[in-house]
C-alpha cells in the first residue's frame, strides 16, 4: 500500500498523532482530516533514504530500551518485509514475533557446530566479555559489539544465535518479549514514522509499513525477496543443482560440510546469499549465464531482451510477487477458493504463478472442486453424487427437488444460449424436478438474462446467472456471521431467475 493510501486508512487520531510526530510541526493542534492532509505534505519526508537510514541508525539500533534494540529488527526484517504487501493482522504479527523469537532458541540448541566457527567464537567471547558481570551493558558498549559484528561479516541472524548462545536473546535468561513489549515496540516505530496502523472494512488492525519505505528498508537491510518467494526461487530447475549451489556458497566464503544435502544447501542459500548473488554469482563470470536466464525468462512469460542483470532482476520480481495464501486445513480445495474467481476466468498466469495449476486443462476441473468445497464447507450443504458421464458440475438436494450448477471456466463472457441446449439435457434426464440450474462463470452477456426468463416461461426450472466473485461474497458473508454455529445456507435465496442479485439475501 503507497503512503498515501496508508495516511488515509489510518482510523484513529491517537495512531495518527504518534506517525505525525517525527516530521509534522505543530501536530497535536491538529484535527483529524487536517492531520492527514499535513502528513500527506510532509511524505517525502517520511520516505527520504537518508532520514530512514538515521531512523534505523541512530533512533532504533541505538535505543536507550534493549528492548526496542532487538525488536525493531524481528518486527520490520523478520516478518514485516516479508509479508504480501508488507501488512500483517497486529495479532498475527505478534504471533510471529514470539515465534520467530522460540526458532532462534531453537537453532541455537540444535547447531552445536555452528559455535566452532572461528568468527563466530571471537564474537561470542567479546559478547561473553562485555556481559560478564553486569545485567545490562550500555549502549556504547553495545554498539562497538555490532562493529565487531560487521567488520567479522557475521549476519544479524546469527548474531541472534550468538546472543542466544549466551543466554542474552531475546532477552537476558532467553525470556521471550510479551506482546505488550511488543506493542510498546509498535508504538515507537509508528512514532518514528516507519510503521502505520491501518483498520480494513471487518475492523481489523494491520502493522504494516508504506511501500515506498518498505524499498528503503528492505535495501538498507540488504533483502530482495521474500523468504516464501525465496524458497520457490529455489525450487527451479534452473538452480536446484547441488553442484551449483556449492559453487557460489563457496564462492560466497560459506563453510559446507561433506553431508551437505539440497535442503540444507538451499538453507543456507537463503541465509547468507540474496537472489541476486544465487542467479548471477560474484561476478561477471558466476552464477547462470544468459542463455539460460533467457530460457528461464521465456519459461515464465517474461521478456526475455536486455541485459543479464536486467533479465535476473525481472526473474526475481516475477518469484517475489507469487503471494502466500495460507490456508489452515487439510482440504486442498480451500486453496482453490482463495483463487475461485481467477479459476472462473482462466487467469493462467497468476495460477501458475502461485502453484495452483501446472496444466491449462487444470483450471476447470480445480474451479469445479473449489464449488464443491464452497457449497459443502462454507454453505454447509454436502453436493449429492453424480451419475454417469454427461451431468452438470454439481448438484444440491432442495426439499423434494433438486438444484443443479455448472461451472464456465472463460477468459470472455459466458453466453447463455451457447449452452441452454446441454443445459435442458441435464435437467431433463433427471428424475427429480430442477427448482434451479445455477452457471456460475466469470460475467455473462447482455443477452443472457433474457435467454433465463424465455426458458423459464416454458419450463419449471429457472436458470440462474451468477459470478464466481458474486457467489465467493454470499459465502465470506455467510461464513463471517455464522462462524461460531452449524446453520446450513438458505439454499432458497438461489431460486432467481437471470442475473444474480444479493439483496434478495437475508444472511441472518
């Protein structure tokens, strides 16, 4: 989200205030929309490099709260940077500070060999020097370990380990930060102006940093691409090669050992080299030569002229734009939900892109599965088994009757009279009357609505024209009022005649 977009989702004067402190004159006499119209002023402010790089430089890494000192880098580095958008929900945010917090304890007791490594002793023994008999160190102290740390070339993740290993991270005794250290935490960086709090439309607050200093920092703290998006990288065939991964860690000056295997050699890939160094090496001479980036470019639908540093930029941008959909249940179909609407019109690039389909001929039968899921999980109403070979996509019980569907996968419009006669053949050979037949696509022709009301007119069924998006909404809504009991959907509210219209729901 730009900054502009963020200043304007902002809801409450509180949240406003602490982001207008860093650079807004004159701010607490400001009412709410002057606010927003003064910061909006002051953006470049807000994203200028050189006032990031001091943010992060001087009012975060040399905080007088250690708290705040360790903090800042898990909220903004360790997940914010690495989220679609560069947004979480604020609980969820905290759930992952903890979280990423226990994995670095963890780490730490399961890498004894880890602490063997030259560099990493020398900085455990100044760590270990500096703490000796004192609860805390001071600032000064503090900051001459971290030049020790960037002259030895040691990463802020193990650095972390370092900290652990002396029983100093995430605090003294390794006691994980609270989530209201961790709110203490936002509030400063939103005084700082590097972290926005924005409510969406179900009231929920998000942590999420504007784009244009999410680029800032995300150069400052040297990441081109999101660990998810990393890690399909290294799927590749193109780089998932053993040899070549030993190559530029080697090249890199990473310690392997003789059992190195291909995940712990991606691992480490993303530990201690970017994406950048991964395809292009050290080198005019490393990593993959042109050639290849070319064919890999053609693989993905990109262009595939110009340099070779433009060619791996663009590969980069394509892996880091796949988004993360989580989805918390076994059920594969709830995947194919999320992306019900791109399934209906036959988004191919974007299907392909996040792993949903690997063939054309996938998209329509994952668009019929995520119908089935939507109607059996979220409308609570199980699709009867079809028989024999020519049937429509779905069919639902309605009392003695039946409601039947079928799913138009489509890059263009659906046509309704371009199917009535496959239609009425499936509503024929039915024992049981048909109340309805829903086609769910992506849009419809103008002239379909009418083909609806004309075969209604000499038949007991009425066709129903409704959209993927149209249908994915009835069921976000019916699954957001109705989470905590078992009602089953009012199959009824589906009895129309031409398009769909959902004001003729009652979601109660």
């Amino acid at each position: 989200m730009k900054f502009t977009d963020c200043i304007n989702n902002v809801s409450t004067l509180i949240d406003l205030k602490r982001l207008a402190n860093k650079y807004v004159f004159d701010y607490r006499r400001l009412p709410f929309d002057d606010l927003k119209q003064a910061m909006i002023t002051t953006a470049p402010q807000y994203y200028n490099k050189d006032n990031v790089n001091a943010v992060i430089d001087t009012d975060l890494r040399l905080n007088p709260n250690p708290d705040i000192r360790t903090l800042y880098r898990v909220i903004l580095k360790q997940v914010l940077l690495n989220k679609d958008g560069f947004s979480a929900p604020q609980k969820d945010l905290e759930d992952e500070v903890i979280s990423y917090e226990q994995s670095v304890l963890d780490k730490e007791n399961e890498d004894e060999t880890f602490f063997s490594r030259e560099d990493i002793s020398l900085l455990s023994f100044v760590v270990n020097a500096a703490w000796e008999n004192n609860s805390q160190i001071s600032i000064d102290e503090e900051n001459l370990i971290l030049k020790i740390k960037e002259k030895l070339a040691i990463t802020d993740e193990d650095y972390e380990l370092v900290l652990a290993h002396n029983s100093l991270f995430p605090k003294h005794n390794n006691i994980l930060h609270s989530r209201t250290e961790i709110s203490d935490a936002r509030k400063v960086l939103q005084q700082l102006g590097v972290l926005f709090v924005v409510r969406d439309s179900n009231g929920v607050d998000y942590d999420i940093v504007p784009e244009e200093i999410a680029l800032l920092l995300r150069e400052y703290f040297k990441i081109d691409i999101k660990q998810f998006s990393y890690s399909k990288l290294l799927e590749s065939k193109y780089v998932k090669k053993k040899p070549y991964l030993i190559d530029i860690l080697q090249k890199a000056g990473i310690a392997l050992d003789k059992s190195e295997t291909l995940d712990s050699l991606s691992y480490k890939m993303k530990r201690y080299v970017t994406a950048h160094q991964l395809i292009g090496g050290f080198s005019a001479r490393d990593g993959l030569n042109a050639s290849d980036l070319i064919v890999w470019c053609s693989d993905l639908g990109l262009p595939t002229s110009g340099t070779k540093n433009e060619l791996i930029d663009r590969i980069i941008g394509y892996y880091d734009s796949i988004q993360k959909i989580s989805v918390k249940e076994e059920d594969e179909r709830a995947l194919y939900f999320e992306y019900f609407e791109d399934l209906a019109c036959r988004n191919l690039d974007k299907l392909r892109k996040q792993g949903v389909i690997e063939k054309d001929l996938d998209c329509e039968r994952k668009f019929e599965q995520a119908t089935n899921y939507l109607f059996e999980k979220i409308l609570r109403t199980k699709p009867l088994m079809l028989k024999g070979t020519e049937h429509p996509d779905g069919m639902l019980s309605f009392g003695n009757k039946l409601i039947l569907w079928d799913n138009k996968s489509k890059e263009t419009p659906v046509s309704l009279n371009d199917h009535i006669k496959q239609f009425d053949r499936y509503i024929k050979e039915e024992e049981k009357t048909t109340a309805v037949f829903m086609v769910i696509g992506p849009s419809f022709t103008e002239d379909s609505p009418k083909e609806c009301m004309k075969y209604s007119m000499t038949n007991d069924t009425n066709i129903l024209l409704i959209t993927a998006s149209e249908l994915k909404n009835v069921a976000e809504i019916w699954m957001e009022k109705h989470a905590n009991d078992e009602e089953t959907f009012p199959l009824g509210f589906f009895k129309q005649c031409g398009r769909f219209d959902i004001s003729l729901v009652s979601f109660n």
